[in-house]
C-alpha cells in the first residue's frame, strides 16, 4: 500500500448551504457549480408538475405522490418535506454513488433539510449559512424584487425564523459583497476536502 495520502481516492462531501430568501444563497450556489467541474447540484425529487422550461432529472425528477410514497417507504431519500403543498425529497442512491467516486454535491436547502441530511450523513456534510448584511438590506432585497407587501412581509417573517437556526451550522458567510462572499466559500470548499478524514 502506498504511502502517499494522494493515491487513495477522496471521498466526495455534501456541501449545504442555506440562507433566507434574499441572502444570495442561489447566485452564490450556480458560481459554485459554474467554476467547479468536481461540484454538481443536488437534483431533488417533487411532485409538483414542471414549470416552462424545467427538464425531468436536470432541474427536478418529476414524479406523481404514489412514487413519492413508496420512495419514502423504502427510505430512499435523504431527506424529505412538505412544501408549499407539494413534496420535495433528496434521492439518496445517485448522492451516495457520486460521494463514493470522489465527486461533491452541492445542496441549496432550508435549516430543516440541512439538519435532515446532517443527521442522514453527517461524515459527509459540511453546512454553510448564508446571511444579509442587515435585516434592513434583506427587506430591501425582497422590496426591488416587486412582490406586493403581504408577500414580502411572509418572506420577512420566514427569514427572522430562517435565520434563528444559523448557530446550526459549520460555517457563517455574511453576503456585504457577492465576489468576497464567494471566494470565501470557496476557500472553505478547498478547505473541507483537504480534510484528513476525507
């Protein structure tokens, strides 16, 4: 057997990131994907039908809830939620087979399903927490977006409840500047698979 760390493959890492809506978390998540070939995002199953321009198994795997049903019987996801009346879940199979060739997956999820893959496989997660410069900046955000007030004021009251939950995570990026936020995630990327135990 050698004894050069580098002849052994590396096992890939699940890499979360959450933010409130507003905090920048799905720019910074496609840079990620954009500018590194080793990285792919999570393609998670639903069963909310597709809107124009989705593609089944690039954007979502688009299944009826009979399918959902038995997946979750047969505890084939990660982790799983209600959503907005629909059902999301992380298909656990193609994670596991990109994880056991070296390849990361990148996550763009809620605290609830960063603690659910936490506690699926938590040697393989790293947890990033995305947050606004200010709660007046992320209002701000959510304003220019042009959604009617009722709408911003849910979205304000799901990001303080968003927010509460940052202590949870390995890391805490604060979004000031999108360029600095991003070369600091990716220095906690390069970071985490340089880990010994990886």
């Amino acid at each position: 057997m050698s004894n050069d760390p580098r002849a052994h493959m590396r096992r890939g890492l699940m890499f979360v990131l959450s933010s409130p809506s507003g905090a920048g978390k799905t720019t910074l998540t496609r840079r990620l994907i954009q500018s590194d070939p080793q990285a792919t995002l999570s393609v998670s199953a639903t069963t909310r039908p597709p809107r124009p321009g989705e593609t089944d198994g690039v954007d979502y795997y688009f299944i009826d809830e009979a399918a959902f049903e038995r997946m979750v019987a047969d505890g084939a996801f990660l982790e799983w939620a209600h959503v907005f009346g629909n059902r999301y879940g992380t298909p656990r199979a193609a994670v596991e087979e990109r994880l056991a060739r070296g390849g990361d997956v990148v996550f763009d999820v809620d605290w609830q399903g960063a603690r659910a893959l936490a506690e699926a496989a938590s040697q393989d997660v790293v947890r990033v927490f995305i947050l606004p410069p200010s709660i007046e900046e992320l209002e701000r955000r959510l304003t220019n977006r042009g959604d009617p007030r009722d709408v911003i004021d849910r979205r304000m009251d799901r990001a303080r409840a968003e927010i509460s939950h940052w202590a949870e995570y390995d890391y805490v990026l604060v979004n000031d500047d999108v360029d600095r936020c991003f070369s600091d995630l990716t220095a906690i990327f390069a970071a985490e698979r340089l880990r010994r135990d990886r």
